[in-house]
C-alpha cells in the first residue's frame, strides 16, 4: 500500500507549493522526509530481490535512471519549451539558459547544491534538488549494504542531522536538503525493510519516535526547535516511520500500484501547471482543478513516457536474473 501513500505525499508538495501550510508547517518539507524514509526501504528490498551482487551493481544504477529520467527529461522538455515560447520569468527561471543551465539540469545532482552554485535561478523542477540527492543516495546504497556499512551511514547521518538541527552547521541546508544530513532517513527505511518480518522492525518505529519527540522536546528547551524546518523533519519522521513499517507489510494490489505510478509525474509537474496555467491557485475551485490537472498530466506522462520504459526494464532485468541462473545451474569447468 506503498503507492496510495506516495500519491498522498505528492499531492502535498504541490500544495505546499501553492502556499498551503497545516497549523503553520510546510507539509512538503514531511512529505520530502517521508519520501526518504520509503526510497530507504524500497531500495533495499530492489538491491535484496535482483541486485545483491557487486556485479549487478551497474544494472542497478541503469534500473534507477529508467526510472528516474524519462518522466522527468519529458517535464522538463515540456517546462523548457513552454518558457521559450511564453518568455516568462520566474522565481526559478530568472534569466535565458546557458548550457552550464541546461546540463545541470540534465545531470540533476548539481540541482542538490542550488544554494552553493546558484542553480536555483534556471531549474526547470524546482523539486529536483530532492532528486539529487536521490540519485547520490542510489549511487552509495549498494556499496553501503554490500561491505555492511549500513550502520556507520547511520551514525554519520545521525550526527549530521543533529548537529545541523542544533545550529552547529546550516540547518535547512545540512538537516533537510544536502546527503550527508538526510542519509538519518535514508538508512533508517533501510533499516526496516530488513526488520519487516521481525519485531525489530517495532523496536526501530518505537525508538524512533521516541527519539524523535525527545530530541524536539530538548531543542525547544533550548531555543532551537523552530529553525528552518525543524519541526517538519522531525514530525515526518514521527509520521513516516509506522507508516512505512505498516503499509510496507501489507500485500500489493494493482489499484495501489496505479496510484502510486501517478505519484512521480505529480511530483515532477505541478510547477509546471501553475506557470503554464492557474498561477498559485486561490480558493477550492482553483486548488481542486490544480491538483486534477497535475494528476492528468502525470496520467499521460506515465502511460505515454514511462509505462513503455517499465516494460523493456523488467524485460532487462528479467532477462539478467535468468542469465545469472543458468550461469549458477552451469557453472563454466575448472
């Protein structure tokens, strides 16, 4: 039931990108973190089930980009385009591009250190800076599972997060946004796949709310707990980690799976929609046709763009797993 959950999520970067606050927290900043807790736990159990060699480790890095960048390079042609034709500045799209513009874009990590190299005033998604360190954290996770390193990620990210949510390093920029921060989310999705079955798995969602709440609880003592997205990465947690152990367990279905296909698209287009068409929307009316038309678009998008590139990646990696068995049932001779 994964998918329904991540559509939620989706749906409510979009609106914290139309200026939509709950009891004066950005939802999207929870969603983001929740995104993480997920990305954590399904990587593991894709490196587990196909990739669990140092071997595969290529075919896993060319599974993730056929996923990641035919739905987005289509986005982005699409924002780009409609930029050129309407000349429209934004907050995001502040100048004409220049090609340093254009392959950041493309590459997308870059896009994860907007606030050291600028790249924030020509990003076609503004929401890619995430998908940065998406990619860095998909490029670590399975050298980080093979050699067993998964715990001192761990720690690294620990210390990383909480001395950035103390003040000690930028805390919107080192505890939300940068790797070596939120490599604390990361690993603890990580984590609970291969508890799942266990009743570690309860003992890592107890300890870390529990933590979670107590580390609030200090940094409002002292001063600190309403920094840059404090509150929101630490009620995220709160939020994701059951909800990740909970839904993680409980059996697939295809209308889940399709709801959860819709969810990337929303992810990658709403900006789009509000400068292409309704602007920040206003009112019921307008939020509600918002996030329809982001839905539809990432509908298209899916089937049209990405659906066809899901059916030739199960076809690789199907392919490799039945190379790999015959190689194990025919081993070559001495």
């Amino acid at each position: 039931m994964l998918g329904t959950f991540r559509l939620i999520l989706a749906l409510l970067v979009a609106l914290s990108h139309a200026g939509v606050a709950i009891a004066g927290f950005n939802p999207g900043v929870v969603a983001v973190v929740c995104f993480y807790l997920i990305s954590g736990y399904v990587m593991t159990g894709l490196l587990r089930d196909h990739y669990a060699s140092i071997g595969r480790i290529p075919h896993f890095y060319l599974d993730r980009a056929l996923r990641l960048f035919p739905q987005y390079l289509a986005i982005c042609a699409m924002t780009l385009a409609w930029f050129l034709a309407a000349g429209r500045h934004t907050a995001f799209l502040q100048h004409a591009p220049q090609w340093s513009d254009l392959a950041a874009n493309l590459i997308v990590v870059p896009l994860n250190y907007f606030m050291f190299n600028g790249t924030d005033k020509f990003t076609l998604i503004p929401p890619a800076w995430s998908l940065g360190a998406e990619i860095q954290f998909y490029l670590l996770i399975p050298l980080l599972l093979l050699f067993r390193l998964r715990l001192l990620a761990f720690l690294v990210g620990l210390a990383v997060f909480c001395a950035a949510a103390w003040g000690r390093l930028h805390t919107d920029t080192f505890g939300y946004r940068l790797l070596p921060g939120v490599l604390v989310f990361f690993m603890l999705g990580s984590a609970l796949y291969d508890s799942r079955k266990t009743n570690r798995g309860l003992a890592i969602v107890f300890a870390g709310i529990t933590a979670a709440i107590a580390f609030g609880f200090v940094l409002s003592h002292f001063g600190k707990l309403m920094s840059p997205y404090n509150p929101e990465t630490l009620i995220g947690l709160v939020i994701g980690l059951p909800l990740v152990y909970w839904l993680g367990k409980l059996p697939q279905h295809t209308l889940d799976n399709r709801l959860g296909d819709l969810s990337y698209g929303v992810f990658l287009n709403h900006f789009l929609i509000q400068w292409g068409w309704i602007g920040e929307p206003a009112g019921a009316a307008e939020f509600s046709a918002y996030l329809a038309a982001s839905i539809v678009l990432s509908a298209l998008t899916q089937r049209l763009v990405e659906r066809p590139v899901l059916r030739w990646r199960k076809g690789l990696r199907a392919q490799k797993e039945s190379r790999v068995g015959r190689a194990q049932r025919n081993p070559p001779s001495a």
